[in-house]
C-alpha cells in the first residue's frame, strides 16, 4: 500500500517548550504550526494547521486564526478577531478588537515594491490600522498606508485605497462607498432626516456624505 509523503517526511519542525512560548494552557496550536519563541499568545486563542506565528508578534485573547496565517514580526492583533484561511499579515498591520478577515484576503506593506531595489526593513513599511469591528470579505485587498474605521465592511474582492470611515460599507477596484451598516450587520436606510435604526434599536445619524455615527442615550459613540 503507497504511504502518504507526510508520513515518510522528516520531521522539521522544532516544538518549542511551553515556556518558551508566552501562551497558557487555554490557548490551542495544532501540531502542524509554527510559533516562534517570543510570540505572545493570548487567552484561549486558537492557531490551526499550517500556520506561522513570528517571534515578535502580539496575539490577543479569544482569537481564532485558520490554515495557513501568517504573523510577521510586530504585528499586533486585538481580542476576539476571526482570521481565516491563507491571510497573511505582514509588518505594519494592526488589527483592534473583534475584527473578521475573510479568506485569502490581503494585506501590503510596500506601496512600490520592487525585486531589484528591495524595500524590506521596517524603515521601508507602511502601517494599515483596522479598527474595532470591521469586517474584510474574501480575496479583498487593502493597500497599505488606510485605515479601516470602526464598523467598516469590505465586499469580496474589493481594493481599498484610501481610508474608509466607520459604518461605510466598501465595494469595487478601487472601493468606493456603496451604503452603510450597523455595528450589528444590518444594511442601514437612512430616513429624510438622516436617521436609522437597525434590528437590535440602535439608532445611527448620517451626519455628511461621508460620515455616519451612532447614537445612545441621546449622544454619539
């Protein structure tokens, strides 16, 4: 019977010890990953197969990366975020909390690469900050040097950028704003006077053609 080439591989990975690895009995890592010693791992965080953690990356707690992540060095991600399957974060990206990266979506850090004059020290990167509650779609990219505001929502297979501000939802190459969502998902419609409620009673304000905030308790989150 023909073995599987994982079973006649040699093994290469070096499991590092536990306390090598800044991390606690909560969190899980599939034995096919890669955490370097010095990577912080957050409570209850889970890294599956085939991912790679780099030594000076900061995870946060209740997190959740599928196959085949990769975490550069100083990367920092927040508490609570969904990174799926094939997303690479490279230097210069931070992730607040609670945000969802679809599959193979992707991130830069260079805005003009080149093979022959190589721009690879952190001098040459450009930071993109996602912030709390944003969503990305799969197989979108987001152009480093923007910022995704709180709550934003990228379609599949948009290119961002520029910025995108908090509530907006994003679609197209390049994105533009094409409506606005709720911290909670709902599609929000505005009235004539600029207001919306989305299903859980939370009222939000469209304040410019750019700028929607959220309301509670009569004052603006």
């Amino acid at each position: 019977m023909r073995r599987s080439l994982l079973a006649l591989a040699t093994p290469i990975q070096i499991y590092l010890k536990q306390s090598e690895i800044m991390t606690n009995a909560s969190t899980f890592i599939h034995e096919s990953a890669y955490v370097d010693a010095g990577a912080e791992i957050g409570e209850g965080t889970k890294i599956w197969h085939f991912s790679h953690i780099s030594a000076k990356a900061k995870l946060g707690r209740s997190c959740v990366l599928g196959q085949n992540v990769f975490v550069a060095n100083h990367v920092t991600v927040g508490n609570f975020v969904k990174i799926q399957n094939n997303v690479s974060l490279y230097e210069g990206v931070i992730l607040e909390d609670y945000v969802f990266c679809g599959p193979s979506c992707v991130f830069t850090n260079v805005k003009t690469p080149r093979c022959e004059f190589p721009r690879n020290t952190s001098a040459d990167y450009t930071n993109t900050l996602v912030k709390r509650g944003a969503s990305i779609g799969a197989n979108a990219t987001i152009v480093c040097g923007v910022t995704l505001h709180e709550n934003a929502f990228v379609a599949a297979g948009a290119v961002v950028t520029k910025d995108v501000p908090a509530f907006a939802m994003v679609a197209g190459v390049p994105a533009k704003i094409v409506g606005w969502m709720s911290a909670y998902g709902d599609v929000l419609v505005f009235d004539t006077h600029g207001m919306a409620d989305d299903s859980k009673g939370v009222r939000y304000q469209k304040t410019g053609p750019e700028t929607v905030r959220r309301i509670q308790d009569g004052s603006a989150q």
